[in-house]
C-alpha cells in the first residue's frame, strides 16, 4: 500500500484490453467486458 501522503504525486494507468494502449488514468476506474470469460487487465502505478 502506497504511504498516503504520496497518493497525490502517484500516476495510474490502466489497459483493460491487454492490447498495450492505456485505456484510463485516474486512480480508480473500471471497464465492462462485452462477453462472459476471463480477461487479463494490467495496472501501472508510477512516482
């Protein structure tokens, strides 16, 4: 768990499609699959 008074210069992002494009970059986010399975999903968090 990252050290809270860091949060505020920690940088997020998110590739729900493992195609290597960054799909979001807040500290939370989501993303809903058209089909039922199992998906690889990469997060990369930064200082």
């Amino acid at each position: 768990d990252p050290d809270p008074a860091d949060q505020g210069s920690l940088t997020y992002q998110w590739d729900f499609t493992n195609d290597g494009t960054w799909d979001a970059t807040s500290v939370t986010a989501s993303h809903t699959y058209g089909t039922s399975g199992i998906f690889t999903a990469k997060v990369r968090v930064a200082d």
